[in-house]
C-alpha cells in the first residue's frame, strides 16, 4: 500500500512538471498566433514561444526549488533548535 502511494506521488509530480510547462507555452503561442493573424505579423508567434518556455522554465525551477528545498529548510531548523 505504501509502494502504491509513492507512485501516485510520483505520477502527480510527473503532471504537474508536465503541466506547469505546456500550459504557458501553449497559452503564448496561441496568443502570438492570433496577434500574428490581427496586425499581419505572424513572426510574432516565435518571441511569445520562447517566452512561454521560459516562463514554463521558471515554474518548473521554482516548483523544484520548493519541493527539494523543504527537506533542507527541516533540516536547518532542527539544527537551530538543537543548539
């Protein structure tokens, strides 16, 4: 049962990285698709791509970060109290 739960947790993080790093750069490329189609300048698409996968970079560093970052917190803060 333990094995099991490990798994769900470790497919959740899988999504969630997946997630956090289509979306934004869906979301850019269909904005820089339709600003292409409105003003005629379809190169657009191409800097608002980038942007996305950057900014999808960005979350999934922070996400990381975060995730990987709290067993040290714990870690300094147990540290701290002992002393």
């Amino acid at each position: 049962m333990k094995n099991q739960r490990k798994v769900f947790q470790s497919l959740t993080l899988i999504l969630q990285f997946g997630l956090n790093m289509i979306v934004p750069i869906v979301m850019c490329t269909l904005l820089g698709a339709w600003l292409g189609k409105k003003y005629g300048m379809p190169i657009i698409t191409v800097p608002l791509f980038i942007m996305g996968a950057l900014a999808g970079f960005n979350n999934i560093f922070k996400m990381a970060k975060k995730i990987y970052g709290q067993g040290d917190e714990g870690k300094r803060d147990h540290v701290e109290k002992t002393k």
